[in-house]
C-alpha cells in the first residue's frame, strides 16, 4: 500500500509538475502579447497626438480663412457702400437718432444671419458664441470702413463726424462681411 501511495504522489507531482510548466508557458505568452499591447498603446498615443496637431493647424487655418473672407467682405462693402451711401456726407446730415437706428439694425440682422448659419457652434459654445462673432466682424468691419476712407478721400476729420461716418458705413461693411463669412 505505501507503495501504490508513493506512485500515486509521484504522478500526482508529476502531473502538477506539467500544469505548472504549462502554466508557465501560458504565462510567459501573456507578458509577451503584454508587451506588445503596452508597444501598440504607445503608438496610438503617438498617432493620437499628431492627430489633434493636425486639427489645431485646420483650425487655425479655417479661422484665419474667416478672417480674411470678412475682410475681403467688408472691403467690398465698403466701396459699394461709398458709392452708394457716401457714409461721411450723409453722416453730416442724419441725426443721432437715426444713427443709432442703423446701428441697431445692423447688429440686429447680422446677428440673425449668424444665428442661422452657425448654429452647430452655437449648440457646442452656447449663445455667447453669436455675440462674440458679431463683435470680431463689426471690428473688421470698422476697421476697414475707416481703410476705406482713408483710400477713398472721403475722411471726415475727427470727432461726431467721424463717429458717426463709421457707423453709417458700417453699414455696407459689416453686410459684406457676414455674406462672405456665411459662404462654404
């Protein structure tokens, strides 16, 4: 009996000798796919990165095309608008009433007209994104509406006048700023 015993616990050993190989074995390929899982992570966290630099430069690039487009846009603006309106000799003319009419109903449409063609931005940066893009084109558009009176000799002087020259055509700047902003 104490032989059959020692048989029996020589192959119970042997057998537990073979899982603990095979275990081993089993091991040694999980730390191996570990390691090339760990190597994979790493390159995707490489690619990921060159990714989002990639998408900061597109960004980049597609802000600085709004800024030229609204320039561009208002700078047509402003000639048709010279043209037309000549902003300096009816800013003599209109009372401050009237001024601040304009002024009202260009922010007000322009702010429509944002409103209706951003509105994936709006719902990710929330409304302030309306007000924030009617400011950055109204200052484009007053700069260039004072380029355009330099360039066409229309220039009022300083002061009311000229205050109130920019407001007026300001007008036809800030129209063709946000036309060309709104194109795709």
């Amino acid at each position: 009996m104490a032989k059959k015993a020692k048989k029996r616990s020589k192959a119970t050993l042997s057998t537990v000798m073979d899982k603990l190989d095979s275990m081993d074995r089993k091991l040694s390929r999980i730390a191996k796919e570990e390691k090339t899982i760990e190597k994979e992570e790493l390159e995707l966290g490489k690619e990921e990165k060159l990714i989002a630099k990639g998408v900061q430069k597109l960004t980049a690039r597609k802000y600085l095309l709004e800024l030229v487009r609204g320039a561009a846009g208002a700078f047509l603006g402003v000639g048709i608008g010279e043209r037309l309106l000549s902003a300096s000799t009816r800013a003599e003319t209109l009372s401050w009433l009237n001024i601040i009419g304009i002024l009202l109903f260009v922010l007000v449409l322009s702010s429509l007209l944002i409103y209706k063609n951003e509105k994936d931005h709006i719902s990710k940066r929330g409304k302030i994104f309306v007000f924030w893009r009617l400011g950055e084109l109204y200052l484009i558009s007053l700069a260039m509406e004072a380029l355009g009176l330099v360039l066409f000799a229309a220039w009022p002087g300083t002061g009311e006048l000229l205050f109130k020259a920019l407001i007026v055509g300001s007008y036809a700047a800030m129209s063709g700023a946000v036309s060309f902003t709104i194109l795709d």
